[in-house]
C-alpha cells in the first residue's frame, strides 16, 4: 500500500508575537532546508511505489495509441450526450420536473387563451436559445389530455396542418358551417297531426307534464316507412330542441329530470363536424398511419340487431368454415350474417317465453300456497308439478335456442378504405335487400383497468379523445355537459353508416350521449313504459333487449301488442347531440353516409320498475 509521507515537525518561531506568514523568504527556505535535514538524519526512510508498466517501459493502455484515442473520444462523446440530455430534458431532479410542470401549463394556458381568440394554436417553445431550437417544439393538440387521447407525431402533424393552416379555430365559422348544412338538407317540421302544447324549437323552462309527446306507432311508420331512407320532412317530432349558447340552462332542466332532448349549434361539436366534413381529413386520419382494419359488421340486409354468441367453439369453427368453403367454390359474397336473424325463430322464442312466465307464476303460487298449509299433502303435490312444468319450459327454450338461432350479422374487420368502397355507393346499388356494411371505431380511454393505450380493442382510436373533446372524461368544473358521471364512461365508440342502414330498436342500461359529426339520422324513440308493447327478445337470447318484431314489416298476429305501441321521431344533423336517458328505447335509420359517435357515463334507476315488468 501507499504510505503517506508523514507531516514535518518543524518548530516555527515568531517574532514579537508576529504571524509566521511575516517571515522572510530566507527564514522559510532555512526552516525547509532544517526539516530536510532531520528526516535524513532521523527520519524513517519512505518506499515508494513503482508504476506498473509494460516491457517497453509505458504504461498498458499507451501501448496502442489508436486505442488510447478510441478512449479518450468515447468518454468524451459520453459526456456531451448525457450533457445534452439534461439540456434537451429540462434537467435532471425533482426541481427540474416540477419546472417543466409549470412550463407545460403555461404553454397550455396560453394555447387556450389563443384559441378563444380564434388565433392559430402553434406554441413556440424556443425562447430558450440554441439548445431549444436544437430541442425542437411540439404541437399541442387543443384541450388535449395528459392521460389519454393520442400522442404520436403523425396525429400532432396533421392536427397540426388543420388547426393552423386549413380550419383554425374560430365558433363563429364552425357554427355557420353546421347551419349551412342544415339548411342544405331542409327543415324537417312537425305534420299536421302531431301537434304538440309546446313549440320543440322554444321549450319551457321546465319538461312540460307529458313531455315528450308519442303518438301511435303505426301512425308514425306509415308517414314514413322505416325502409325508405329518402327524407320526409313532416315528421312525428316531440324532442325539444335547445340551442347550446342560449339555452345550455333549459337543456340542464332536462337533463336533471332524465328526460331526451338535442342540443344544436355547440362550438365544440360543430368545429369537430366542420372538420370531419372537410374535404380528406378523415382519409388522412383514417387512411395514412392508422390505415388498420377496424371491426366491422355486414348484413345481406339493411337490419342490424347487436347480438351475443353463445355457440360453442365448435359451432363457430363449422359456421366459418361453411363461410370459406363457399367463397372457394366462387361465391365471393358468402357471409356469415341473416340479417335481422329468423323472424320464425324469434316468433318461436316469444312463444317459448311466455310458456316459460306462466310455468314460473303457477310454480310461485304453488309454493306460496303450500308454505302456508304445509299438511295439505295436494298442495306439495302441486308445487311438484309446475316445478316440474318450469324445468320443461327451461329446457325448451334453451333447446330452441340452441337449434334455431342463426347470427343477424357478421363481424369482419376492414379497412376505411374498405368499408368506404361498399358504403359509398349509388341509390341503384342500395336498397333493403341489398348488403349493408357498418363500420366501427373504439377510443378506449379508461374503459377498464390500463385501457388508456388502447387495449380495449384491436385497433382502437384514441385519437377520439382528442377529436371530440366534448366527450372527455374531465371531472370538477371543466367536465362537459354530456358527461354526468365522467368516471363511469366506457369510451367512445363511433359507428359509420351507409345509407338505409337500420339499427333495431331496443335499450341500454346506461345514459347515452349521440352526436353526428356527418350525414343524417332518424331516431324514433320511446318511453320506458312502452317495454310491454315493445316485445323484446328475453333476458338469455344473444339478441336480448331488442325488439323481435320487424318494424318495416310487422306481424301482428304474433305480436298483438305491437300496434298499442307510441313513439317519437326526430332527424339528427351535423353537429347535434342527443341526450338519451338510461332504458330509452331507439331505433336508428341513416338516411346517408353519416358519422355516429357517442358515449355512456353511469346509468340511473328512474325507469327500473318500467323494464322490470317486461322481464329485465
């Protein structure tokens, strides 16, 4: 080991009390000289350490000088790049992190206070000089989220070209925009026969007794055919319609109440429907970096019915496989999907149900009965027998299931591109008998557990979040008026559809928010209370929910009940949005290529006694 050379013990004088710093340079050099002496003279001698070397004489590492630059060049490059980083990084620590916080919200501020004015949105983050042109900035989207939305280049890229170059914001433009378009389509107005105590186009400040006004269904279907996509102006309407910047407060008495309305001329959803709209801004989204397939479902028909499958593995694999075989014998157009499904088995289901209610009710009186006699030795008898009779009904309704169910549609995966091809098609090509294509896009957002990068689903769009920011999940003060329990949402799902598509009537078990960014819909809608008339396929069918019967050809011998039915009708236009309450019942027709999207935030009981007593 090294030995340190000890300390010298030379005894330094002062002069009249005088600091040693005061000493001559001949004083110091003799005291030097002295402590030299002592150590040769008494002092232990030191062994000193000898260098390692190489034969040669150098030391290892100069034995090659090309390495000993190699070396050198490698720590020194080493030390610019983490250098570097810290500069391109804010820096390193907790300090540094909490100023890049800061930094970020004032840009957000700033970004916002620009864009209330109608200025462009650009951030110029280079006010830090060399190092932060070297950093470059980075376009923020508008009412982004930290969490959740989209945050690759190419989305900021394009969002980027739109906001500053092609539509910078400006409410006054993008209202406008929707107007125009609204005027283009015409007006749909009240007929003659549907009158209502209040003007749906300046509501009271509260839901009037009996709001909304239904009429009989019948009636309204004949005015208008649910098959003919070809819009009829004079309709059942019976929605109030309120004006987002006039009567935002109205619509919030509504809402309170959990009754349906629309909301007209918002700037947020108007400015996304004035985007969509705009000439190739969904084929750059949908067609350049995110060119994916997305879920897809087709009908050989214009009725779609959501649906469950419930086959086994095995039934699947045979029904694919029927499909694949058929297109190798040449039959391009094989599919999996029977439209509306069997009407003779949806018949048969209703038939089987009520057999299965009776059985249950005799089966509860029984037993009720036997309880309170329990020596009446007929009575257990009794119970016996219709448990019995509801164990039967059971099984054959599974067995009639199980035999008879066909899927009403199936689901493929395609690109926009794709789906664009079969959609975008003239009226010769359409038609209700015609195939229909429905196209479909999920943003995930905080749909379940770490869902936020998208794993919800194959394929998803988070960019969704970032595209109608009236749809996210904020929470205090901030959060949109759709959202009622932001927490409580399930993403945002967005349907594309080709005209004459039709979305079979039923309920969900969730609020709903609907907005049209392109295209027009009609929605007739109906009171919870109609869940008797509705004759809804039972709680277990894959299409439960829904109504069996086929609105644009009923059978009334079947479903008697049917006609005692009363709805209401209303067309959505670019940039509305709809507020549909928990168990409202909605059948959907496009009466164009349209785009749908909507969201769920929590549910509410009001309406559980209605959908109780029809069996859910």
């Amino acid at each position: 080991m090294h030995q340190r050379r000890p300390n010298s013990s030379v005894i330094v004088a002062t002069r009249n009390g005088s600091d040693s710093d005061s000493k001559s340079l001949e004083e110091r050099r003799a005291e030097r000289r002295l402590a030299a002496k002592q150590r040769r003279d008494g002092g232990k001698k030191l062994k000193r350490v000898k260098r390692r070397t190489i034969k040669g004489g150098k030391l290892w590492w100069r034995k090659n000088p090309q390495l000993e630059i190699a070396c050198f060049a490698f720590g020194l490059f080493a030390l610019i790049g983490v250098t570097m980083f810290k500069l391109l990084h804010g820096g390193g620590g907790s300090g540094a992190g909490r100023r890049r916080d800061v930094f970020k919200a004032f840009e957000k501020k700033l970004q916002e206070d620009r864009a209330a004015k109608g200025q462009p949105h650009e951030i110029n983050t280079d006010s830090g000089g060399f190092f932060s042109r070297l950093r470059g900035s980075k376009y923020m989207i508008p009412e982004s989220l930290k969490r959740i939305g989209n945050k690759d280049a190419w989305y900021a890229a394009l969002r980027q070209e739109y906001d500053i170059a092609i539509l910078p914001k400006n409410d006054e433009r993008s209202i406008k925009f929707v107007q125009e378009t609204r005027e283009r389509n015409g007006a749909y107005t009240q007929i003659a026969a549907a009158q209502t105590p209040y003007d749906i186009h300046n509501c009271p400040e509260y839901p009037p007794e009996g709001y909304p006004i239904q009429w009989p269904i019948l009636e309204v279907t004949k005015n208008w055919p649910t098959d003919d996509a070809t819009p009829r102006h004079e309709i059942y309407q019976g929605l109030c319609v309120f004006d987002y910047r006039t009567e935002l407060h109205k619509a919030d008495n509504y809402r309170k109440a959990e009754l349906p309305f629309v909301v007209r001329d918002d700037p947020a959803s108007a400015r996304t429907a004035e985007r969509w709209m705009h000439p190739g801004y969904l084929d750059k989204l949908l067609m350049g970096k995110e060119d994916i397939q997305r879920r897809t479902e087709y009908s050989p028909n214009n009725h779609f019915m959501y649906w469950v499958d419930k086959r086994s593995r095995s039934e699947r694999q045979r029904a694919a496989k029927k499909v694949k075989d058929a297109k190798l014998h040449g039959n391009d157009d094989a599919h999996g999907g029977f439209g509306r499904g069997d009407q003779e088995e949806f018949i048969n289901a209703m038939h089987l149900l009520d057999n299965l209610h009776e059985a249950r009710d005799r089966f509860d009186k029984a037993k009720a009965y036997a309880q309170k006699h329990q020596d009446d030795d007929e009575a257990q008898q009794e119970v016996q027998k219709w448990d019995k009779s509801l164990r039967d009904a059971k099984k054959a309704r599974q067995d009639e299931e199980s035999k008879n169910w066909k899927p009403p549609t199936e689901n493929l995966r395609m690109t926009y591109l794709e789906w664009l091809e079969h959609a975008n098609v003239t009226d010769d090509k359409l038609g209700p008998d015609n195939p229909h294509w429905y196209f479909r896009l999920i943003g995930c957002g905080d749909m379940g557990d770490h869902t936020a990068d998208g794993s919800c689903d194959k394929g998803s769009s988070e960019w969704l979040f970032d595209e109608l920011t009236f749809f996210q999940p904020r929470l205090g003060e901030r959060h949109p008026f759709y959202m009622i329990e932001p927490q409580q949402q399930k993403g945002i799902h967005c349907r594309f559809g080709m005209k004459g598509v039709i979305a079979e009537n039923h309920f969900d078990l969730s609020r709903n928010a609907i907005a049209l960014l392109g295209g027009q819909r009609r929605y007739i809608l109906a009171h919870p209370n109609q869940c008797n008339n509705m004759n809804l396929l039972p709680r277990g069918h894959p299409s439960a929910r829904h109504s069996a019967v086929d609105w644009a050809n009923p059978d009334l011998d079947n479903f008697p009940t049917f006609p005692k039915a009363h709805v209401n009708e209303i067309v959505m236009q670019p940039g509305d949005v709809l507020y549909l309450p928990t168990n409202w019942f909605h059948y959907i027709v496009s009466l164009e290529l349209n785009f749908q999207c909507n969201t769920r935030s929590g549910g509410e009981r009001l309406y559980r006694k209605e959908v109780n007593d029809c069996g859910f």
